[in-house]
C-alpha cells in the first residue's frame, strides 16, 4: 500500500512539472514567450537564478536564442551576441559520444552572458538522434556541485525531445511557408479534393481570387468552381485516375469553365496526402487568350475559314480517324472564276467580295463534319467525312446554283463561279495529303480548261463567224512561208507535230521541218534567261487560259549566237474548246541583234 502511494506522488510531481514545461513541449512562439516557464521548470529542481536556451541549426549556428534572469526575461539586445558563436565543433561530439569539456564550452561560449558578479554557469548540450539540437545555460550564486551538474543533464535529457520538436515543427513550418508561398505566387490554379467527397483540401490564392472564393478548404468543389451543377462533373477524369493502373497516373485535358467562362489546360493526379490518404491534385492553366491567337492564326482573315496549315492539320486528322474507322473522306478542290479579270476591272475591294461570297455559300452548304479551308488566293478545299464523290458534287452543285442567283438579284457585271474537282480518297492514300492534293488539283484543272475554252469559244461567237472561203489548204503554209522573210511555223496542237520553213531549219540547225515535239526541241535553243517566259507561255496556251503567244527572246543560231526575235502566235480550239492547231511567226530586227 506505501508504495503506491509513493507511485502516486511521483506521478503527482511528475504531472505537476511536465504542466509547467507545457509551454516549452506544444509553444511555437518565438523562445523569449516559453524561456519562464522553462525556468520554473529548471527551478523545481535547482536553485538557479539565472537560466538559457539556445536553438542550433543543422549547421550548428545559433538560430534563436532567450535568457531567464532574476525574474524578469532579458531584451532581444541583451542576448544578440548568441547569434555570433560558433558551435560547430560540436559536431564531432553528437558522431563520437565524447564529451564536451569545459575548456571546450568556455571558448565557444566566451562566458560573454556571465552577470556582473560572475555566477557561476554551467552549459549542457541537449542531443537527439545523434545531433546536438541547442544548449541549456544555467547560473547559481554558489558553485555547482558535482550532483547538481548530473541533475541538470538529466534535466537537459528530459527537454531534448520537447527541443527536438519544437525545432521539427519549425522546420515544418518554414517549409509550409515555403510550400504556401510557391503555391500563392504561381501564375496557375492549384487545389486538392478528396477522391471520394469532393472536398476542398487546399486551394492557392491565385485561384482563390479568380474564382471569388475566399474559404474554399471544406467545401465541395463542383458546388463553387462549376455554375448551376448538382453532382460531379461528367468530364471529372478522378474515375480515369482510379482506373489507370500506373503507379502515379495522371490526365491532361482541355475545360471549358462555365463559372468563369474561360479555357483551362488540366493536369490531373493522385498525391499522397498529410494523413496519408490518396488525394486528387490538379493544376490548370488559363490559355483562353492562347487558344484565341491561335484560332486567329489558323483562320484566314478574309473568309474566316481556317487558313491552309490549319486546315491541313485537320485533314491529316480526319483521313488518320477515317481509317481507324473504315470510313469514307472526299475532298473538293475549287478554283474562283476570273478573279483577276474582276481585281484588274473592278478594284480588289470587290475582288474581295467575289471571295467572301463564294466562301460564305459553300461553307454554308456543308454539313456537320463537312469543313473547308483556304489553300491560297483563290484555291479551296472542300473536305467531306462518310460522303461519296456523288454527295460531295451535289453539294458543290448546289452552291453554283445558288451564286447564279446571288449575281442575278445583285445584278453583278461579272461571273460569280468556280472551277471544281471531287476525289473520294482511297484507304491507301488516307497518309498521303500531297498525292491527295495532287490528284484532286489535276481533276480541277480538266473542267478548268473546259470552262476556259467554252468561254472562249462563246465570246468568239458573240464577235460573229467570218463568211465561207476556199481555197488550196494543202499548199496554202508553202504559199505563205515563201512569201515573207519571216519565219512562219504551225503546231498539231492534237499529235503536238511541228512544221518550221527551210530557212529556219537551215538558221538555226533544226531537226527536219517537220519535227515532233518542236516546242521542246526549241526551248533549247532559247537563253536560260527567257526560258521560263516562254514555258509559261506555252502551259497557259495548252491550259485555255489564253489563246495567243507574244514574246521577244534571245535564241542561239546555227554558228552559237544569240539573237533576238520576237515571236507571236495564236492558237484555233475546237467545238470542245480543246486546243487544235496553233500558228506563228518569228520576225527578226532589221538589224540583227547578235551576242556573243
């Protein structure tokens, strides 16, 4: 029975000195705040007048510092000097068990806080896992005893793991204000919700202010980040976080927010958090304005159809999702009609019009899924998923017809039409948008060529036929050719078989008057400066764009001389406007120009 009751009144003193350390185990306050309470802690053991505690860093610097001393606790000035010593012979002691002499202690210390009467003090190191956290200063009016020194390192043992603490926390507590001010001064929105109920764990102050919440911690995120919700968002990706099986899943998509009306890029993942449970993290990104400027880069300025990268990249997307799907894609290529008849006679104002309108009735004959997107001035394509050529004819169709009617009420002096091609694209060539481009390019240009020579071949009739004359057609070149100094020539534009004269065959070592393939044949002849005039000349001919030839050009003779002549011709179509026989004639200066 006595000894529990001396268990008893251990416990009772033991409770009551363990009240008076409170402060010290749980305060986070600055050391000058819980230094008293330490000392009367200290002075239910000891007879101390004086008592001191000092804070060490990793580094073993003094990183707080307060003094206890006759009652009063001393001023911030008063103990400033403790952040000059150095402690850091210190570290060999906590790595070696040895024992911190006293010869050791007074030259780091330099008794700089002795009093005036020179109490004796007596300094011990508190240690914890195997690194010395602070010091413990006492002072008495009389010299310590060799059992009170002892008493004092236990006292010394019984602090080192409310020290250790307090330094934890505080160590805790630099790295949350760390944490915190990293998260606050992030140009991005940051917050953390429970997997299973939506609650706001953490939230930065960058999102806080642009969502106008100021106490968001507890609160169900769909309720204040989303308008007018009443469950979870179907786009929240915490089911395809909960279903990915890698060790640290994570999902990046694209929100438009119906709270804030903006465009966010989400990264979503799973974070272990401060009690240890599984949480969701996301951060996101406002890339509203990056996703306008792109969308003004992508957009043709005229039309308002997407310009040709843009477009492009979402036929490159169309043909790689109609192949995963076995479907259908057609593309339409259409040229504008005499746009630069309407810029050179008009003005490009209503060039620009010509533009807009024909834009502004084919996109508006298109479907869902149907899109269009200018490739240069007046080329565009056309691209139809799941349709056929025929649908896709249809559609084009459809838009000519409805230009016929829109020049017929606005009473436009000029012609409000295309030229168009349609290729449904075959699964083979579902990666390959140059091949597709190419093909679909040569099947506009066939009914290009067409519609040239048919306008040709209207306006020819509109001047009125001449009369019937006979005459000797198969001496008729001999007569003419022989009539003139001149060089005159013919074409088979149908077998592209070429007859010159003698005298020019003779001048300029040609092949035979009759030659296949002549106007290859005197490309080679024509200086490499003029050449590609003449090539022009000579497509645009073959292309129905025009009807006649007029050049001057250097070509190099028989002795290796250049000399210039100044050729002119025309070309005769058939009903079908194709190019059928072509003529000219080659006149030389009076004076003949020659360079060496």
């Amino acid at each position: 029975m006595s000894g529990n009751c001396g268990k008893t009144e251990y416990l009772n003193i033991l409770n009551e000195a363990l009240e008076e350390l409170e402060p010290f185990v749980i305060g986070q306050g600055p050391l000058a705040e819980i230094i008293e309470s330490f000392a009367v802690f200290i002075r239910r053991f000891l007879p101390v007048c004086g008592v001191g505690l000092i804070g060490l860093s990793e580094d073993y610097r003094v990183r707080e510092a307060a003094v206890w001393r006759n009652g009063r606790i001393l001023p911030e000035e008063a103990v400033r000097h403790f952040f000059d010593l150095d402690f850091s012979e210190w570290k060999d002691f906590a790595r070696t068990d040895e024992a911190a002499d006293d010869e050791k202690l007074d030259r780091i210390m330099k008794l700089d806080c002795r009093t005036e009467e020179d109490a004796p003090l007596l300094v011990v190191p508190v240690s914890y896992s195997s690194r010395i956290q602070g010091v413990i200063m006492a002072e008495k009016e009389q010299e310590w005893t060799e059992e009170e020194k002892r008493l004092l390192e236990m006292l010394a043992q019984t602090s080192r793991i409310a020290l250790a603490n307090r330094i934890y926390c505080q160590n805790q507590m630099e790295q949350t204000w760390v944490f915190n001010e990293l998260m606050d001064n992030m140009r991005a929105n940051i917050y953390v919700t429970d997997l299973d109920t939506d609650e706001i764990l953490f939230m930065n102050k960058t999102m806080r202010k642009e969502f106008g919440v100021e106490e968001p911690i507890g609160k169900i995120c769909w309720k204040i980040l989303q308008a007018d919700k009443t469950q979870r968002c179907d786009f929240c990706p915490i089911d395809q976080l909960r279903n990915n099986p890698a060790e640290k899943p994570s999902y990046l998509w694209e929100e438009y927010n119906t709270l804030t009306h903006r465009h966010y890029e989400n990264y979503d993942s799973t974070m272990r958090w401060l009690d240890g449970r599984i949480v969701h993290f996301q951060q996101s990104v406002d890339i509203t304005s990056a996703k306008k400027m792109s969308r003004e880069a992508s957009l043709d300025e005229l039309t308002g159809m997407m310009g040709r990268r843009a477009g492009k990249e979402r036929l490159s997307e169309v043909l790689a999702r109609a192949k995963k799907e076995s479907a259908a894609v057609t593309v339409c290529l259409y040229d504008v009609n005499l746009l630069k008849t309407v810029n050179d006679t008009y003005g490009h104002v209503e060039g620009d019009n010509l533009l807009t309108t024909i834009a502004k009735v084919v996109t508006g004959s298109l479907e869902k899924g149907q899109f269009a997107f200018r490739m240069s001035g007046d080329e565009f394509m056309v691209v139809f998923y799941g349709c056929g050529e025929r649908v896709a004819d249809r559609v084009m169709q459809h838009a000519l017809e409805e230009l016929a009617r829109i020049r017929e009420r606005e009473k436009k002096p000029y012609e409000i039409s295309f030229c168009y091609g349609v290729l449904e694209v075959g699964p083979q060539d579902m990666e390959d948008i140059t091949k597709i481009t190419t093909e679909v390019d040569e099947r506009m240009y066939r009914q290009k060529r067409i519609y040239h020579n048919g306008r040709m071949g209207r306006e020819r009739a509109e001047k009125g036929m001449p009369g019937n004359f006979s005459y000797d057609k198969e001496h008729l070149y001999e007569a003419l050719s022989a009539s003139t100094d001149d060089y005159i020539y013919i074409c088979n534009m149908k077998t592209n078989m070429f007859r010159f004269p003698p005298k020019m065959v003779e001048e300029f070592a040609l092949p035979g008057e009759v030659v296949y393939g002549g106007d290859s044949i005197w490309s080679m002849l024509i200086h490499e400066d003029e050449r590609p005039a003449f090539a022009q000349s000579m497509e645009e001919i073959r292309d129905g764009a025009t009807d006649t030839h007029d050049l001057e050009y250097r070509v190099r003779d028989k002795d290796g001389k250049w000399v210039w002549i100044h050729c002119r011709g025309r070309v005769s179509r058939d009903e079908n406007g194709e190019a059928e026989l072509f003529a000219g004639i080659i006149t030389k200066p009076k004076e003949l120009k020659t360079t060496d």
